[in-house]
C-alpha cells in the first residue's frame, strides 16, 4: 500500500483520482450505483473530465458531507477505542479515499449521511449491494481486517453502524470487473449523451375559421390553411434516428391531431349554419384526411423506427458478447466456455431514451464480460491442472470441456480420484494376470508330472513285456525240444488215434502239463485293496486290450477277481493290468505251443 499526501478537493487530488480505479467508484463500474451509471464513468475516464456537480449539490450535499463526517469520527473512535486518520493510498491502480484508517491499518471507517432507507438496513445488520464493493476494495488496498461502515448525521442519537468482513466472491468480482473496465476503457468511443430532449418550437398551422354570412356567403381561410398543413407535412422527419428526432416527430404528431380536431369542428360549425356547402365540405374533408393519414403513418413510422433502434442496439450486446465468448475460446484453444446468461431485453425494459437503452446494454455487456472472462480464467486454471496431474492418463478424462467448468479444488479432487481408481484397477488386472499365469504354470506342472509318470509306467511296462518275451524265447526253445520228445514217442508206440489223443481236443492246461509248461495261478483272493490305491473298471481294461475283450469270469479263470463293484461294473486293481497282461501272454503262448504239439 501506498499512502499519497493529497488534499481533497484539490487539483492533484481530481487527477489522482482520474488516474485510479477509486472504491467510491467501484459500485458504478460494475454497474450497481444510483448516483452514477457504468458508462458515465468511461465517459469521465476516458475524457479526463472530472464529474461536475451544482452549487447546491456542492455545498449542501458534498460538504456537508464532510462536515457529519468529521464530527462522527470521535464517535467511532470511541466505539472502536482507537483514533482515526483520514488517508488517501492505492495499490497498483487501484485507490481507496478511507474516511479513517487505524494507526496499526486493521480497522478502516467509512462514513454516509443519514438517510432513512440506509440506515433501516444498517439497523438490521445489512449492507446494501450498492455500498459493498467500496467497502471491500478498501480493504484489498488497505489490507485492513474489517470496516466500520456508519451512516449518521454527526449525532448520537443518529448514528447506526454494522461491521463489513472480507468476502473472497466480492473481491473477485472487484477486481475482474476493474480488468474489464480497462479493456472497455481502451476501446472507448465518445457517444454523445444530451438531455432528456424536448420537442423543437414548430409553428403552429393558422387557427382555422370557417363563418357563414346571411347570404349563404362562405367566409373561410381554408386555401392558407391548407398550404400551411402541406408545407408542415413536408417539413417532417420521416426517419427519425435519436432522441430529438423522435421527440420532434411526436410533437408533430400532436399538430396532426390538433389539425383533425380542427377541421372536424369548422365543418360542424359550418354545417350549422347552412345546409349544404358541398365545396367547403369536400375541402374540409380532404384536408382532414390530410392530417389523419399523415398522422397516423407518422405514428406507425415513429413507433416502427423506435422498434429498429431498440432491436439494433439489442442486436449490437448479442454480437459483442458472441465476438466475447469466441475470442475466450480462441485463447483456451478450443470451445469450451458454457453458456453465459445475459439479458440484454431485460435490462431494456422501461427505457425510453436511446442513451439510456445504450447504457443498459452496455452495463449488462460488461457484466457478462466479467462473468466470462472470471469462467474463461478458471477454464485456464483446470486446463493447467489437467496437463500437470493428468500426464499420461489423459484418456481417462473424455469429458474435459465439461469438468473443466468445475471449482478448482473439485477438479484437483477430481482428478487424483479418477487416476487412484484407474490405478487401482490396474493393480487388480496385474494380479489377476499374475494368478491367471501362476495357474496355468501350476497346470503345466501338474501335466508335466503326469506325463513323466505315464512315461514311467510305459517304461515300466516295455521292461515287463521284454523280459516276458525273453521267457517265452527261452520257453519255445524248451517246448521245440518237448515236441521232438513227443514225435519220437508217437513214433515208437504206434498206437492208433482216437478222438481222445487228438491233440486238437487236449485241454490247455493238460497239453502244457505235457509240454512240461507250468500254470501258476494268481491267488484272486488276495488281501482288499488299499482305500487310496487306484482302481480300474473291466470296461477300462477292454478299452486297453482292444480289440481283446476279456470277461469277469474270464479273468476269473486267469486267476484275477475284482476287488470291488461300482453298481453293475467291476473294479480290478490297477496295479495287477501289468500281471493280467503278462498272464495273457502265457495263455495264448501256450495254446499255441499246444495245437502245435
């Protein structure tokens, strides 16, 4: 804070005060003052013309304003228990005239006449909107901790006051307004603003008389009256195009009315004293509807030329703020401003002069401007917090132009919350793929066992097999030397045949008795299998030895029982496939070696 020695009222203080944005001003600039409108002030700035007030608003207004104040500051000293100095300071461009400023700058004193109105809300601890943003600019240029805000007439008894706290959304609004104000400023041009205006002097169409004599004699004017009426008509603004124009157009349109009443009252009269004067009625007649259709064209062109300004200058505020909103988006980069409400037909409402229509449009204008400008600055905010946390998760946020709307700490929260989840949630895949891929490893394990252990019962089984083939080798031997004993005694018996030496009809058994082959049966009552040694079913076993199909009584015969029964199949020992495999190799070896003997 800079702390300036001016004296009010003084030359260096008015240029100060052109030069900075002032707290007494604030309210004006974001277009909420009674006592000065948003485009008086651009006006003011942009001129270097400082605002002019009357005599009487000088002395019994404004310096009698000073007066109340400086005899209600003891007051508030003794309220607040601290003394008060009157100082002038800014920050940056901005600028804050404080009625009274604590010695250690945390209390600031603002002072206002008595007035009814105000002082009703003070009593009820409520600031109007009007008086706030000066209020609050004070204390972003003071730095102060609060405002006493007083309304009074220098008197005790009419001394209200209510406390002002620091409000973020208020201070925002301030400053951004003040932006916006600059930029308006920059691009200012001069409209000139004239009073209220008020209908040129025209010259009044001559007093109309018409007066009939005893002779039935016509006395009138109307010749003059008439080229008066032609010539007025021709002299009329058809296109009025601002306030004076329309003002002097309705002033004709009360002469054409004047007219009409006119001509319909010397007809009457005339008519009153004779009978029938056709040409006078004619004239009269056409000089009526003279002044009526003039009248009533010019009022349908006055109304219809008000309509068009009013839809221009409504039209011009619906451009400016699309110009606003594109230029926004060009500098985000992409169109992600919302819709910003503004009613430019709102504000229009009740306005009958062009400058006050202009003055609405333009105050709302630069309302919406702050409003988007404050949005578009948030836009830029999210966007930069996007790029910094988002990184390489930008995919997760499709909806940006519609979260970038959010308040900046939401967004943040936002954000890291999707990026947890979606992290999360590659945490579970990644386990998932690891258990998935752990399975499948257990699975392969598992194969791989089996598989080695099939390939060791396979081995297991060739090792059988082959010695089995070495023993039935080693058996043929013996059994070709059995049937050369044989011949040799068929020979030297030479006994006859009969169906009962008939080798063909020899018992398997018994030919290998003589063959010397010994059967060892397999104990098929053997000990019950073990309750976790594998069992196999007779299908199972058929299934192996196809196209072999053996029976339960066949492998009964073998010498192997089943141990158990599974409803109508039966369950024979795993482990005895090997031995009833070997013992089929020795039956149908020695079948053989018997149909041979």
């Amino acid at each position: 804070m800079q702390i300036h020695d001016l004296t009010q009222g003084s030359a260096e203080w008015k240029q100060y005060r052109l030069e900075k944005d002032g707290a007494s001003e604030a309210a004006a600039m974001l277009g909420i003052s009674t006592l000065m409108k948003r485009n008086e002030l651009l006006h003011m700035k942009a001129t270097g013309t400082a605002q002019e007030f009357s005599d009487w608003v000088q002395k019994y207004i404004l310096d009698y304003g000073h007066e109340v104040e400086a005899l209600a500051r003891p007051l508030v000293e003794e309220l607040i228990g601290e003394d008060l100095y009157p100082v002038t300071c800014s920050d940056g461009r901005l600028s804050a005239s404080c009625d009274g400023l604590t010695m250690g700058e945390d209390i600031a004193f603002e002072h206002k006449q008595w007035n009814e109105a105000l002082a009703a809300a003070v009593t009820a601890g409520q600031l109007p909107d009007e008086y706030m943003p000066q209020c609050q600019q004070i204390m972003m240029v003071t730095g102060a901790g609060k405002v006493i805000f007083v309304c009074s007439d220098g008197t005790r008894d009419n001394l209200v006051y209510v406390w002002v706290q620091p409000d973020a959304a208020w201070q925002a609004r301030i400053r951004d307004g003040w932006n916006q104000f600059e930029l308006d400023l920059a691009e200012y041009q001069h409209v000139e603003v004239l009073p209220a205006p008020v209908a040129a002097a025209v010259q009044d169409l001559p007093a109309l008389s018409i007066r009939v004599d005893g002779q039935l004699t016509l006395n009138h004017n109307l010749v003059m009256f008439g080229e008066k009426l032609q010539a007025f008509i021709a002299d009329i603004d058809t296109s009025p195009s601002d306030d004076q124009a329309f003002a002097d157009a309705e002033q004709a349109i009360k002469v054409m009315e004047r007219a009409e009443t006119a001509l319909g009252a010397a007809e009457a009269s005339a008519l009153g004293q004779i009978s029938t004067v056709d040409d006078m009625v004619r004239t009269v007649a056409s000089y009526k509807e003279l002044a009526r259709k003039t009248r009533l064209m010019l009022e349908k062109v006055v109304k219809a030329r008000k309509e068009t300004i009013r839809v221009e200058i409504q039209q011009g505020g619906k451009d400016k703020a699309a110009a606003h909103i594109a230029a926004l988006n060009a500098r985000l980069g992409k169109p992600y401003m919302p819709a910003i409400f503004v009613d430019f037909a709102g504000v229009m409402k009740g306005k009958k002069t062009l400058a006050s229509l202009r003055d609405a449009v333009d105050t709302e204008l630069a309302r919406f401007k702050i409003e988007a400008n404050a949005m578009a600055d948030r836009i830029q905010v999210n966007l930069g917090t996007l790029r910094e946390l988002a990184g390489a998760h930008a995919f997760l946020f499709a909806d940006t132009p519609s979260i970038v709307l959010k308040a900046a700490d939401d967004l943040t929260a936002l954000v890291k919350l999707r990026i947890a989840e979606h992290e999360q949630a590659e945490v579970k895949k990644a386990e998932a793929l690891r258990a998935q891929i752990a399975e499948e490893e257990r699975v392969k394990a598992e194969k791989a066992v089996a598989d080695a252990e099939r390939a060791r019962v396979a081995a297991e089984t060739k090792r059988q097999l082959d010695e089995q083939a070495a023993r039935i080798v080693a058996e043929r031997a013996q059994d070709e030397a059995a049937r050369a004993a044989v011949a040799a005694s068929a020979a030297s018996a030479a006994v006859a045949e009969t169906p009962e030496t008939d080798p063909d009809f020899l018992e398997v058994p018994a030919a290998l008795a003589v063959l010397g082959t010994q059967v060892t049966p397999i104990d098929a009552a053997r000990a019950p299998a073990p309750a976790d040694e594998p069992l196999v079913r007779l299908g199972q076993i058929n299934e192996r030895l196809a196209p072999i199909a053996l029976t339960a009584d066949g492998l009964s015969r073998l010498g192997f029982a089943h141990v158990m029964t599974d409803k109508a199949a039966k369950l024979y020992r795993e482990s005895d496939f090997l031995r009833i495999c070997a013992a089929l190799q020795r039956h149908i070896s020695g079948v053989a070696q018997a149909k041979a003997a």
